[in-house]
C-alpha cells in the first residue's frame, strides 16, 4: 500500500486545513497519510526549511508551491507504477515492498550507525594508535613475543624506521639521523655505530633498556591517524556543524605539505641521484606537524561530506518508521473488529 508523507511546519500557513485535504485526497485514493513536523526533527528542518508543506508519494516529491493538479498526476504517477511493478512480477519490487512494511536489524544499526559513526570511527582510530603503544610497553614487561606480533602486523602499513619513530622508557624520544641537524641529541648513526643507512635493519630496530622501545607506527602516522580522532571528537561534540572543507584547500593545507617533507627525503635513503637534487631529512617536529595537518584536513574534508549521506539516511528511515508507525495504527482497529 502506497503512502503520501506531508512534511510541515508549525510555521507554514494554513498548515491544518492543508492536512485535511491530504487526508481527504489519501482515503480518496487508497494512500496512507503520514504527517511529519520538521520541526521536531533538526535534520529534516535543515533539509526541508522553507519548502514546507513537502509532499512525498512514492518516489515523486512536490514542494511548495504545488498545484491540485501536480498532486493528481504525481499520485497517478505512483499509483501506476506500483501497479506496473506488481503485474511484471518485479522482485526487486516486491523485496523492497518487504523492507518497507518491517523494521529489521539492518535498519536499526543503519540509523544508529549514521548517527554515531565519527564516535565509533574515532575510538577504532584510538584502538589503531594505541596497539602500537602497547609494543614498547611489552617490550619493557618482557613480553617480546607479543610485542613482536604488533610489529609485524603494523609494518604491513608503516615503514617502522628506527630513525623516524619515537622511543618510550629510554634516554631520548627520538634518534634522527645527522641529516636532520637535531643538535643535544644523539643520532641514529652513533646508536649504530654507522654511517651508513640499512633499511632492513633500522625498520627491525625495536630498542633496549638503554634507547628504549619503538613506537610500532612511525611519527608521521602516529600525528595523522592520532589528529584524525581527536578531529573526530571534536567534530562530534559540536554538533557536527563544520561546514565541508574545499577540496583546494584540502590540497594545500593537508596534501602538499606532507607530500613535499615527504618526498622530499627520498634521495636521502639511496645513492645515485644528480648532484641539483638537495639531500635532505626531515624531523620529528616537521613530520608531527604535516602529519596532524593532513589528518584534520582529511578529517575537515571528509567528516562533513560522510554527514551529508548520513543524514539522508536517518531522515529516511525516520520516514519509514513513521510510515510502518502508521500501517500499525490502521492495521490495530481492524484486527480489533475481527475480534469482535
């Protein structure tokens, strides 16, 4: 059975006698009326604010100013595709006509998914960042055979090297290389005895008591994927109000900065390159702060475009429920006369 949704607000002129002839037109036809105050609903006052009243028949949708006419032919429309549906024997159709008339699990979660998703993204984003912490502290307790599983299972997303991670419990967080200029701290060349760069070994240094233990994720990945939660949660608890970052300034606050401290230290790592190519390396500070740049700037960018489709999703299934609310409503006085 084909529903007409009227979304209105309080505010809207001759809002009651306009649901009077909405019912009037359902029972005239065969529809179900559900009304929906905007009003009470944020996400529907910022979707429909200065369309109301809004009617939804199937899938026509009439916005103010409308005509006798435009509701005619939009019911009609309706009308005959269910009916066409119906005779081709569509099953796609029919499991949809299914879905419609029930609230199953898949809707429960959809609609508590799409209204805590950057709470539960955040806090996997936590747990993410907090695994590889968790490596060094074994390391200190004793536990190597753990703590060796977190660095094998992180490397598959890290390059883990020695001299761009941070260390807990030792003398120093950092051990940069001489090339980074770090003056009052011992490089990553006088710990190896070495000038000479291996990667194999310094992605295979985990530490001792005396350097301390690394981090399982670099410094860089710990600044975005750290700064993409905390975006999160602040995100979260203003309401989720920051209006989309432009994808332009995406590209110059988030990506170009940490694409050029990035890139650039690359000829660092190998020999071979033309002599114009400076040889350079970054630090920790540069890569914390391009790193928490491209993840608020990812964050600012993507958190608002995920909150455009979520919203769009509750208001649907709102929708439905007050749809499947209402089938219930006229479903209850009948099965009570059949009792009688």
């Amino acid at each position: 059975m084909l529903s007409l949704t009227y979304f209105y607000s309080t505010k809207d002129t001759e809002q009651e006698s306009t649901a009077v002839h909405l019912k009037s037109h359902c029972e005239s036809n065969g529809l179900i009326f559900v009304d929906l105050c905007i009003d009470e609903n944020p996400e529907m006052t910022s979707k429909y604010a200065g369309k109301t009243p809004t009617v939804c028949i199937g899938p026509y949708v009439l916005h103010e100013p409308y005509s006798e006419t435009d509701l005619k032919v939009a019911t009609q429309s309706a009308l005959s595709r269910q009916a066409r549906l119906e005779e081709e024997g569509d099953e796609a159709y029919k499991k949809r006509v299914k879905n419609g008339v029930s609230i199953n699990n898949l809707d429960r979660f959809s609609y508590f998914f799409s209204r805590y998703y950057v709470i539960i993204l955040s806090i996997l984003l936590c747990i993410f960042i907090a695994i590889p912490i968790v490596a060094p502290v074994l390391e200190k307790t004793g536990h190597s055979t753990s703590a060796n599983i977190i660095y094998k299972v992180y490397h598959v997303v890290c390059h883990q090297l020695a001299f761009r991670s941070f260390f807990i419990f030792g003398d120093q967080p950092v051990y940069p290389r001489e090339l980074a200029h770090l003056d009052n701290l011992i490089t990553y060349e006088q710990i190896t005895n070495s000038n000479v760069i291996d990667l194999e070994y310094a992605r295979g240094l985990v530490g001792n008591q005396l350097l301390g233990y690394k981090i399982a994720i670099c410094e860089r990945d710990l600044a975005i994927y750290g700064s993409l939660a905390l975006f999160g949660f602040l995100f979260q608890l203003t309401g989720k109000k920051f209006k989309q970052l432009p994808w332009f300034l995406w590209f110059v606050i988030a990506l170009i900065p940490i694409a050029l401290d990035g890139f650039t230290q690359i000829p660092s790592l190998s020999a071979g390159w033309p002599a114009w190519i400076p040889i350079r390396e970054s630090t920790p500070f540069l890569r914390v702060l391009t790193g928490s740049l491209f993840g608020i700037g990812t964050g600012w960018f993507m958190y608002p475009m995920m909150e455009e489709s979520m919203k769009e999703t509750r208001i649907t299934l709102h929708r439905k429920f007050a749809i499947i609310n209402k089938i219930n409503q006229v479903k209850k006085p009948v099965m009570d006369e059949a009792a009688q």
